[in-house]
C-alpha cells in the first residue's frame, strides 16, 4: 500500500520552523545562562582550562570582549573576527614562535580563509545598521553560521529522501525519519557550536550541500561547494570521497570509457561532459593544495605542528594524547572526566553510526563520515572531539533510524538537551572572563 505523501515545500517549513526555535533558545539560554550561573574558576576540565579560566584572562582579547553577542564568541572566535577585521597579519591576535626557524608566525595564520571571508563580505551591507567593526563582524558571523546550519538541515532532509524508492520519498515514513535527523543535529551537545562564531555550521551546509547536489548530478555547483568547504576547514578536502564513489556509482567509469570509444564519431563534447564530475571531485582537494603550499598555508601547518599539537593521520601522536588524557582526567577529577568520558562516547557513536551506514550500503555517507571521524580522532591531540563529531552526517541519519523506538527518543532526546545545557553553561563568557 502506497504511504501518504507529504509536500516537501511543507517539510522544508517544519525543518525552518525547528531550526529558528533552537536558534532562539540557544541564543537566550546562553545570555540568561550567563546572568544566573556562576561557575567556580578555574576549571580543570582540560590541560589548557586552568589559566584560561583565571579571572581576567580575556581582557587584553579585544574581539571577545564586545558586548554585542558576547555569549556567541569564545575562544577560536577571536582568530575568525580577527581575519575578518584586521586580516590575517592583525598584529592583535600576536604571533607564535617557530622552534625550528625562530620565525614569528601570526597566530591567524591557524585558520581558513572562507568563513572569515564572508564575514568580511556580509559585513559591508551590515555596517549600515552602525555597530562598531567587531560587533558588525560578529553579526554577520552568526548569520552565515545560522544560514550554514540550515542550509545543512535541508541538505541532510535531500540526503535521507534519497534512501528510498522515488514513490516514497515524499511519504511520511521519509518525512519522519528526516524530522528526527534534524531534531537529533541540533540538540546532540557539540551542535551549540552551530550558533557560535564557528565555522561547523558553515561546514555542513557546504560539505552536506556538496553531497547532496552530486547525488542529483548537479557537479558544477556540487564542486564549487566541496571547494569552499575545503577553504572553511581543514576536514573540507575529504568531500572528495563521497562525490568520488556517488560518481562511480552512478556509472561514470563506464561513461568515461562510453565517451572516449566514440570520440572519433562523437567529437570531444561527450567526453567533457563525461569529465566534467571529475573536475568537481578534484575542486575540493585542489583548494586544499593550493591553500597548503600558500604562505598563509604553509603558516598553518606549522602552527598546527608546534602550536597545537595536530597534524594528518598523526596516530603515534594520537594514542599518546588519549592516554595522557584519560591520566589528566583520572588525577584531576570531576570536570576532568566528564569532559574526556563526553570526547571519547561522542567519537565512538559517530564510528558506529558510520560503520551502521556502512552495512547499510550508503556508502558515500558512511566513507564521509568515517573519514572524518579518523581525520579528527588522529589528528594528535584529543580535544575538541564532540565539536569534531557535530558535523558527521551518519550520526543524526544513524540516530534517527533507532529514534523510531519511542522509549529511545525520549530518553535521547531529554539526555542531549540537559548535556547541551550543560554545554552552553560551560561556554558562556562569563565563565571564562570576569
């Protein structure tokens, strides 16, 4: 029996409706979060929380110390806010010293182009409102991320549809499944992230958009998305994979081989047009190697390297970093712990959820995802990882297959959102500055 359909315009009004009530209660959760809790300082929860947490350490941090949606800006967001108003050699943000070569490298130089880029662009029409420059940039920050966030929503609603027979891809059991996915995205607690000065909402919507645009044979516009998704983050590149195999498996080999036996009847034309998907699966890892073997990229490995601790496929590196972690943890207690135990539980889901798609033989999704989930779990060092895990796909699609157990959606859901609350307490600048 053929299910009920449901209008996909309708659905996308659900997916905006869902995604601007998270954003409001995110938003002000953080601003009244901030004016009710006082946390104790400093925090352990990390190796580097102790001094940042000290009071007064943000004051001489003149892009997190607008009033102007201070709650959004933390931490990296200095560096986002700084490229994008001071450009990437602000003497602001300071400099970090080479071991190797004594060289200064600005610290700036630790993060991509793209986002801070639209910052920059966005922030022109903006400026007319007549905020002062930070707080402009951090306005528009926070719209390109939103945007991002959503854009990421309705991409991943394309990518799930896509799992059923075209007679069922508007029936309700689609249509549930891409509610829950979305639900499960937005309150899985590394997603605060995607209402900060961040780039993960950008990230999903470019590299989710990129998937999703392929899978409908849209390559141009699939590789131009895969291309700024690789000048957003380093994790960008690896959206070469996913195009790679949707590409393969909708018969490109054979095209490729279709249109070059008839090139002497045909002309050339097929075969562009046979090649054009490669040129969009290579876009994203040509923007890779030419943002690398730039200045600017060059700095960024180096900081990478000695500032940060991290670096491709660095597993010796790795290893030694989770078991340090777990020491520092174990010696110094509560907050140590539940920071570690909520890095290492996010890392495992998403490797499951990866491996579940797997089996399921959504291949591209599934590659995607396990590729970011080794990129970021073997990098060096370990934190950071449930923000890192926020932007794998197979998680919310994964999730949402369980969540049709009832019992299993409570009980998700009513978890995630007081560790998201938790979250965002811990994120507000009133716990970091005085």
């Amino acid at each position: 029996m053929k299910m009920p359909s449901i209008s996909i315009g309708k659905h996308r009004k659900t997916l905006l409706a869902i995604w601007a009530l998270w954003a409001v209660v995110l938003i002000s959760f953080q601003a009244i979060s901030a004016e009710r809790v006082r946390l104790v300082r400093p925090d352990y929860a990390v190796s580097w929380s102790s001094w940042e947490t000290e009071l007064g350490n943000n004051l001489f941090k003149d892009y997190l110390n607008d009033d102007f949606l201070n709650q959004q800006v933390a931490w990296d967001s200095e560096y986002y806010l700084g490229i994008a108003v001071g450009g990437y050699d602000d003497p602001i943000a300071g400099t970090a010293t080479d071991p190797d070569t004594n060289k200064e490298i600005p610290r700036n130089y630790s993060f991509f182009p793209f986002y801070p880029a639209l910052i920059s662009v966005a922030a022109v029409p903006l400026s007319l409102i007549g905020l002062n420059a930070i707080a402009t940039a951090t306005l528009a920050g926070l719209i390109i991320t939103l945007l991002g966030t959503l854009a990421g929503l309705f991409a991943l609603d394309d990518l799930i549809r896509r799992r059923f027979k075209k007679e069922d891809q508007n029936g309700e059991e689609a249509t549930g499944l891409s509610t829950r996915a979305a639900t499960y995205l937005l309150i899985f607690p590394g997603a605060l992230f995607f209402a900060q000065i961040y780039t993960e909402g950008l990230f999903i919507g470019l590299a989710f958009g990129a998937i999703a645009l392929a899978m409908r044979g849209r390559w141009l516009f699939a590789g131009a998305l895969a291309a700024a998704a690789a000048l957003t983050r380093a994790h960008g590149v690896l959206t070469a994979i996913p195009l790679a195999i949707i590409w393969w498996n909708a018969g490109g080999g054979a095209a490729i081989t279709s249109a070059l036996s008839g090139a002497r009847t045909r002309g050339i034309k097929p075969i562009l047009l046979a090649a054009l998907p490669l040129l969009a699966i290579a876009l994203p890892i040509v923007a890779h190697l030419l943002w690398r073997t730039s200045a600017l990229g060059e700095g960024w490995a180096r900081l990478q390297d000695f500032y940060f601790g991290r670096g491709y496929l660095s597993i010796t590196n790795s290893l030694a970093s989770w078991v340090g972690g777990a020491a520092y943890a174990w010696e110094y207690g509560r907050e140590a712990l539940v920071t570690y135990v909520l890095d290492r539980i996010s890392i495992i889901l998403a490797l499951v959820a990866s491996l579940a798609l797997l089996r399921q033989r959504q291949i591209a999704i599934a590659a995607f995802s396990l590729a970011l989930v080794a990129a970021s779990g073997l990098s060096g060092d370990h934190q950071s990882t449930i923000r890192y895990m926020a932007i794998v796909p197979a998680l919310p699609i994964w999730l949402a297959g369980i969540g049709r157990r009832p019992w299993f959606d409570r009980i998700w859901s009513l978890g995630c959102t007081l560790l998201l609350a938790l979250l965002l307490m811990l994120f507000s600048r009133d716990f970091w500055v005085a």
